[in-house]
C-alpha cells in the first residue's frame, strides 16, 4: 500500500471518528443534554459448576455481597440467571457506578466491613480443591449518551415477572464500534423505547474480553410480549431508515445474546 494510500485512509478514519465525537459532544460528554451524568456499569459473571455451586455463590451473593454494597449507597444492582441453558450455572450481576471512584473503592471498602466479611465467612472458608466458582469474568462498560443511567423496567414498580434479554455487539474496527454507539444515540434506543422494547442499559466496553464491542439489556413482562417488541421494532419507519444509512454498514461483526430471569433480591 502506497504511502498516499495510507495517509488517505487514516485521514477517513480519524474524520469518521471526529463526526462521532462530535454527536456525542452536542448532547454533552457526560450526558444526554439533561445534566445527567453517564453512569459505569460492571458486569460480572460468576461461573459455577453445577447447581449446588450455584445455590451457594447465589446465597453469598444476597445475604453478604448485595447488602455490602448497599451500605456503600449503590443501588439498582441485578442479578440474574440463564432461561434457556439448564447446564449453564453462571450469576450474571450488574453493578452500576456513578464513578470511577466508587468502583475502585470497592474492594477497600469490602475488607474493612465487619457485617460483610460475618456474611460471606462460609463463602471464604471453601477450600482450595473444592471452590464454589471457576472464575468471575468481569466486564467494564460506560454507559451511552443516549441513556446515561439504568431505565427500570416497568414491571418494577410493581412487583411484576419480568424478563430480560443481554445482547453484546462485537465490532471489526474502533471506527465500527463508534459508529454502531451513535447509531444507537441517534435514534435507534427511541425507537426501542417507542417500541416498548424496554432498554434497561447501553453500554460500551472499556475493559473485558472481546472488545471492541458494546452491551446493552432490554426487558419484558414475557418472551411473547419481547418478541411481539421486536416484530414492531423491526416494522418501524425510523428503524429502516437509519439501518439503510451508508455510514452504518457493517458496524457489527458478531451478536451473542441471552436470555436471563432476576433473581427474587434483583433490584431490577
């Protein structure tokens, strides 16, 4: 590739990027125009092996991790399980942050709780041979423009089933990724929203596997219901218009999603 060649390629590139910052620097850098500060959410997935492995991370989970980090004043915290794969035995929990300072002060925070570390002393007593998780895979996410912080699903209020589906969007390029988050930022979650699709969270990955990609939840009283949200999503007027945009082809590479039921202590 000639030298000319390349410099005319880095040169549409760093333009594409530019016009993206620039549409995210009209609603405010950290918000949607309202003052609303972009939240950070963490997603952690913790991997078991079987059903009583299961139970007892679940159990550590509510009766120590979940009210630790309560006390902390963080709040909306989620935690689900997998509908559709009955050997899949991995908690997924979301934790939103309203800064990068409240995450790190997490683990600090932990060790000098005495409730916490009285909660969760069975959970740490499990031996080396025998531990009650494989791993916890953790993701780290900034939450979109378009919806800076957590929209709790209406069944919330009052108490209703729900169900909600993650979907994670893995992007070839950086350029891609952000054009795929100002899709979404201009129009595309209004669509959702107009659709009934109920949008939880966005998200953008900062750290975690597969990157570059982005995260985002939604949510429903039933799967017929979502999928009766995504026939009328797909049927929207504004929804062809924009998927039919030159500047938003092949912004995604690899979609993964799944379907999750909360947990009876989920706070969303």
């Amino acid at each position: 590739m000639s030298s000319s060649t390349s410099r005319r390629r880095f040169l549409k590139t760093s333009a594409a990027l530019a016009a993206v910052a620039g549409a995210k620097g009209a609603v405010g850098a950290e918000g949607d125009g309202s003052g609303t500060q972009q939240e950070y959410y963490e997603l952690r997935v913790y991997r078991t092996n079987d059903a009583d492995k299961k139970k007892r991370v679940d159990s550590y989970l509510d009766t120590a991790l979940v009210p630790a980090l309560g006390r902390m004043g963080l709040d909306r915290i989620g935690v689900f399980t997998n509908m559709d794969e009955p050997d899949d035995h991995s908690i997924y929990v979301l934790i939103p942050y309203s800064t990068l300072d409240r995450f790190s002060a997490v683990n600090p925070t932990l060790l000098a709780d005495d409730k916490y570390q009285a909660a969760a002393k069975e959970h740490f007593a499990v031996p080396q041979d025998d531990p009650v998780f494989t791993r916890i895979q953790s993701r780290f996410y900034k939450a979109f423009a378009g919806i800076p912080t957590i929209e709790m699903p209406e069944q919330m209020a009052q108490k209703l089933p729900r169900v909600f589906e993650l979907r994670i969007y893995e992007s070839h390029t950086e350029e891609k990724a952000a054009l795929k988050v100002d899709m979404f930022n201009s129009g595309e979650i209004q669509v959702m929203r107009d659709t009934q699709l109920g949008p939880v969270f966005f998200g953008e990955a900062l750290i975690g596997d597969d990157v570059p990609n982005l995260a985002y939840m939604l949510s429903a009283a039933d799967r017929d219901a979502h999928g009766a949200h995504w026939k009328a999503f797909g049927e929207h007027p504004e929804w062809n218009r924009m998927k039919a945009m030159p500047k938003y082809k092949d912004t995604v590479s690899e979609i993964t999603n799944i379907f999750l039921m909360p947990t009876g202590y989920s706070q969303v």
